[in-house]
C-alpha cells in the first residue's frame, strides 16, 4: 500500500533528502583521479554523522558501507574498496541516511577527470530521463506513465535500460510501495496520489539492457561490459505535482555547473 505523508512528514523528509545532497556535494569535492572509493566513503560517512543522521545503507541488508559504489561497468551496488580512481572513469554514487526517522535516497554519476564523448552522452541522457520520469509524477497519473517515459526517452538515443532494478516508495524504511520501474506502458500500474514519497532513479546502459550479478553478493554489471550511468532523486507529490526534496545544487557547486534543470520542480524555494 503506498503511504501518504502528511506535510509535516514531507518537510522532514526534505531534510533527510538535503543531508543526502548534502553529502554528495562533500563527496564531488574530492572525485578525482587517485582518490579510492574507500576514501569518498569515509567522507561520506563522517559528514552524514555530523548532521545528527545515520549512514541509511551501512547494514541494510548487511551491506558494508555508507555509499554504494560503482565505477564503469558497474550498475549499482558496488562495494568501496582500496582502487584508486583513474582518469576517464565514471563513478556512480549513490547515498543513503536516515534523519528523523526518514530515509533520504540520492545518487549521481560522476567524471573522473576527462571522460570520453559517448559516455559524456550517456551520463546527460540517463540525468535528463530522471526529469523526464519525474514530470510524469503527479495526481492523475501512474507507476507505467513515469517508467515509459524514462524507457521511451534512453531507448530512443539507443541505450538499455536496466529491468531488475527499480525506484521505490520512500519513508520510514527504504523500500516502500510503490515499486517504480524505469520502463513501462502509459496509463499502468498504480496511481498516484497526494503526499506520496518515491524515490525516481533511472539505471541506463550505453549497450546492452542486460546485467550479472557478482560473487560478492552485491555487484552488479553490464553483461557486455560497456558503462551505465544511475541518476536518482527524491521527490514528492505536493498540490497534485511533482516537488523535488532532494538537489544537485550541492553537487554542482563543487563542481562548478550552473543549471536550471531542478526550477520547475520546486514549489519550496530552498
Ligand atoms: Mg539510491
Ligand atoms: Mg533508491
């Protein structure tokens, strides 16, 4: 059943939501060539702490970490370890706390240093399909119409989007109702509603759709090996439409992007 937050559970939310982009940004300071996805962990975790939250991912089905880190090939759930980044990788980031009792769920995929056009491209697209996802987020509408349209956009430029993995219900616990797959048919699966929470994050492949899951448990790759690019927001239906709770802004600071790609989802200016 998908839980509807009161307006008082959505501003907490938000909180949760900045603490995660928050820490992305802390995180984009020090992706660079060298650095070790052990070390960017580390950051992570010391600064989610200094906001009174918890690491949301550190134990949550036993994984070992406070970020999930997966370079090139990797779709998600890549383990951090003692491998330096090296120029012309990408890196998929994705970040978890808990704070007031709500989760906060975020993820985006950085360069490291110079990157190779067709990657460049895939990133860009991948982003732009979350915003294409998340208009589709509003009163009216259901699960099928937020899935086609990331499907339709990444499939269009030729990429494949990953099926076994999906966006989520958010809240108290980290997977709610409802399941929000990054492909779909219009018109499908369940409704919208007032004051719901999801999590929205497209997983695209520059080849193939299909994955293999690793030994570990927890790694998950392209099965022909090229990159894949994961890009995730937390948004909530607020007045029938789509409010953004969590920003790249922190992220783009560090980096030094202007964009304007997050206005026109944001009812509460912050
Ligand atoms: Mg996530
Ligand atoms: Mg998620």
């Amino acid at each position: 059943m998908i839980i509807a937050k009161t307006a008082e559970e959505i501003e907490l939310m938000r909180e949760s939501a900045l603490v995660v982009s928050r820490t992305l940004g802390e995180v984009a300071k020090h992706v660079k060539p060298g650095v070790t996805t052990l070390e960017l962990d580390k950051i992570a975790e010391d600064y989610i702490r200094s906001q009174d939250a918890i690491p949301g991912f550190l134990g949550l089905y036993d994984f070992p970490n406070t970020l999930c880190m997966s370079p090139n090939s990797q779709v998600v759930h890549g383990i951090p370890n003692n491998t330096p980044l090296v120029e012309g990788d990408i890196i998929s980031i994705d970040c978890g706390a808990i704070k007031n009792g709500f989760y906060g769920d975020h993820a985006y995929t950085f360069e490291v240093g110079e990157i190779d056009p067709e990657t460049k491209k895939l990133l860009e697209v991948t982003k732009q399909s979350l915003y294409k996802g998340i208009k589709e987020l509003k009163v009216g509408n259901r699960v099928g119409d937020v899935g086609y349209a990331i499907q339709k956009y990444c499939e269009d430029h030729g990429y494949g989007v990953v099926r076994e993995l999906v966006g989520h219900g958010l809240g108290r616990v980290m997977h709610e109702d409802p399941e929000m797959p990054n492909y779909g048919k219009r018109g499908r699966g369940k409704k919208f509603i007032e004051g719901m929470v999801v999590a929205i994050e497209p997983m695209v492949n520059l080849g193939t759709k299909n994955i293999k899951q690793h030994n570990d448990g927890w790694t998950i790759t392209t099965r022909d090996n090229k990159p894949s690019a994961h890009f995730e927001h937390d948004v909530a239906i607020v007045n029938g439409k789509p409010e953004l709770l969590s920003t790249f802004k922190y992220v783009y600071e560090a980096l030094g992007i202007t964009s304007t790609e997050e206005d026109e989802f944001r009812q509460v200016k912050n």
